[in-house]
C-alpha cells in the first residue's frame, strides 16, 4: 500500500493533464501517413531520425498559447485541483528554459517563451497545484536515453541520467517554485537503485514534492494506474487514474472519438468511490489552442463538479465495490453519503446498506427529501429516498444523506 503523506493528493480528487510538445505539429501525421494510437510517440512509431524530427522546433510558434487562460479555466470552470504539464516527454525536447540542453522550447523554437514559468505564475495566481511530468527513462532523442522497441543494450543509461535527466530535474525543482509532484513514466529497465536514487533526488530540493507511481521499481508515493484504467478491487493507498478525453495524449487531428460528458462524469465518480484521483487530459494545437471540443466537455462536467464538490473534493473510498449501481453512485466522507443520481429516477433504492439515516437532501438546493428505511424486498436494512417531482426526470444532481455511523455499512449477506 502506497499513502503518501500529502494531504492534499488525498483531497484533491481531480486534476488536468497537458500533454503538450513538438508532436503537437504534426498531429498525428507524418509524410502523408496517420499514426496508429497516441500522437506523441509518432517520433517511435515512425522511427523518424533525430535530425528530422528536431527541426520541428524551429516551427514551433505556439502564439495563441495562453497559460492565464487554460489554468483559470481549470479551476474555475473545471474544478480541478491540480495541473500536470509535461516538461519533457519521450521525444527528449524539454517544454521549459533548460540551462543544460538547447533543445528547449525557449532556445530552439522562434517561440522563446518559457511556457512552464507561465504556468507557474498562474498556477500561483489561481491556486493551483503543479506537477510536472517528467520522462525520466525513455529519451528518444538522447543517445542513452532508452527507445522503446529497439535493443536498448549498448546504452549508457548512466550517462544520459547524470547528463541530462539528473540536471534537467534539478532545474525544474528550483527554478518554478514549489513543485507539487513529479509525474514519473515508463521507467523501462531502470533498476532498484537508480528508482531510488531519482527519488531521493527530489526530495533533496523538495521533500513535499511527490512521487509517483511510473518512477518504478513499486518506490513511487502513490499508484498510477494504466492509462484510463479503473481498478475493480479496493485499493488501500493513495491512486490516480490518468485518463484522455478521445483516444491520444498528444494532439492529432483526426481523433474526434470524444467521451461525452456524461461518460466523463460517470468516470469521475466512479473513481472519487473508490478513492482515487482523475487525472484528465487536454492536449493543445501547435498553435497552443486547446481543441474545443475538449472545453466544452469540460465546461459541462465543471457544471455538475462546482454545484456538488462537497461530493467530490476531500470524499474518501466507499468500502465496498457492490455499490456500482444503476442509478447513482455513491460517494461519501465521514458520517456523510452521497448519492450521485446518472440515471432518471422516481426514487433512489439501495438495497443492503444498513445505515441509521438521519437527514436527506439535496446538495445543491439543501431541500429535504422523503425517506424510508426498509425497500419493498426486505423489511429492514434498505434505504429509499423519493424524488421531488421535478427532479423525477433529471440525472447528475446529488442527494447527501447525513448517517450516524462513519460510513456505509454492509448488511451481512445471508443465503
Ligand atoms: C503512457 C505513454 C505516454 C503518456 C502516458 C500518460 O505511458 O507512454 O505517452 O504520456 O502514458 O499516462
């Protein structure tokens, strides 16, 4: 079990990813041809040679980017809690000003603006957390960076983390200020002693900046799950879910396979029930703009997540994970549950909890709802709280019901 000491990981249960590079030009293409699955390992997919990817960067004119915007969007239209922006990704070209490679957005691009100080500043402004991704192992651009797919064993890996990777954290830890965590990938072959060493290198400029779980070797401070993957079982620790919005991290064009927002929706929720962390992503044009489509769903889940965040921020894991049920899903806090309505309903049975009800209400409104303890299949031990006629045909609103004890509890199954 993970559980980091970071109280605010526990709490903030929603965060945005950016992944944001010079992949993002190409958009999924390359000499006339699309890229099968995630848009920014075209460089490896293709295995475009390093002298023909670099010259990217002198395309790289991102002029629409707008960091005030995307992190005030974030918060205030979005309610999330934390931004994870991608430094450097695989392809090896760092997204800040790097003092110990020139192949930085700062000094290889007509750009030459630091867009990670941007973010920081906004960052401060809006108070937001940042974290900052980081590919520690792959570097497909650094001769001993590990390339995934090809024979790896020539490597100096040494020499590419005391070279690059070591210096380049280094800066990113004392140049943008407090860093709320370092969002680890793919450690490939990294061993025991180099995870260790990478994390002890962290803490060494920011002991309160967290780890996470891709550093490898099980030493991260909580588990990243699999991309868009929600575990079934419980899990005790502290966990994140990173999660697209279409099909790719970074941009490509033709990816329109959007999830609506109420899919989104259901996905948050499910998650925040089981204890975990959303981790969405959104990832800019070359231009710097965030695809609409992208804003409009999260304009709408930010809907429901602003009028019901005491359902979201701060909840702790339901215990058990029965209580994925049709109508609603279930979220909670100390003497608290709240019933997530998804699907119209005339009243809300949950069958097998056997909680002493005090009080039910609507989140938003704070009106009073009817309740009844006993369902129609058992005397005792359900709960059904009737629907408010004009509510009978919404879906996404939030009943809390205040209980006696700490949280939900399970009748005993008996066959
Ligand atoms: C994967 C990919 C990467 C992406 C990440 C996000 O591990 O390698 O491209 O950044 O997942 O979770």
């Amino acid at each position: 079990m993970k559980d980091t000491k970071q109280q605010w990981f526990k709490e903030a249960k929603y965060g945005l990813f950016i992944h944001w590079g010079l992949y993002s030009i190409l958009a999924g293409e390359w000499k006339g041809k699309e890229v099968e699955g995630i848009g920014e390992w075209i460089m490896n997919r293709f295995r475009i040679p390093v002298e023909e990817y670099r010259p990217l960067a002198a395309q790289f004119d991102p002029v629409d980017f707008n960091a005030d915007e995307i992190v005030r969007r974030a918060k205030e239209d979005w309610g999330m809690n934390y931004l994870v922006f991608t430094t450097k990704h695989h392809d090896g070209f760092a997204m800040y000003d790097s003092q110990c490679s020139d192949y930085n957005i700062v000094k290889a691009t007509p750009f030459g603006r630091d867009v990670l100080k941007e973010l920081q500043l906004a960052c401060e402004k809006y108070g937001m957390k940042l974290g900052l991704y980081y590919s520690q192992a792959q570097d497909w651009d650094d001769p001993d960076g590990y390339y995934a797919g090809v024979d790896n064993s020539q490597k100096n890996f040494r020499a590419y983390l005391d070279r690059k990777c070591k210096p380049q954290l280094k800066e990113l830890l004392t140049n943008y200020g407090d860093i709320a965590l370092i969002w680890f990938d793919t450690p490939m072959q990294m061993t025991q002693e180099e995870s260790q060493e990478l994390f002890d290198y962290v803490k060494s400029f920011q002991p309160n900046c967290l780890v996470s779980g891709r550093i490898g070797n099980n030493l991260g401070e909580y588990m990243s799950t699999g991309d868009n993957f929600i575990p079934l079982q419980p899990y005790a620790g502290d966990w994140e879910v990173p999660a697209t919005l279409n099909d790719t991290w970074g941009f490509k064009k033709n990816d329109h396979n959007w999830k609506s927002p109420e899919h989104i929706l259901n996905l948050l929720l499910k998650i925040n029930s089981r204890g975990g962390n959303y981790l969405l992503n959104i990832g800019p044009d070359a231009k710097g703009n965030v695809p609409q489509a992208s804003i409009d769903i999260l304009n709408e889940v930010g809907d429901f997540v602003k009028k019901n965040s005491e359902a979201i921020y701060g909840t702790k894991a339901i215990p058990a994970p029965v209580y994925d049920l049709d109508w609603v899903i279930i979220t909670g806090r100390p003497h608290k549950l709240y019933l997530n309505v998804i699907k119209p309903t005339k009243r809300v049975h949950i069958a097998a909890m056997d909680n002493k009800v005090t009080r039910a209400y609507l989140l938003e409104t704070g009106e009073e709802l009817e309740f009844r303890i006993g369902g129609p299949t058992r005397a005792t031990g359900n709960v059904t709280v009737m629907i408010p006629e004009e509510y009978k045909a919404k879906k996404f609103y939030t009943i809390a019901l205040d209980i006696e004890e700490e949280t939900l509890v399970n009748q005993d199954l008996d066959w």
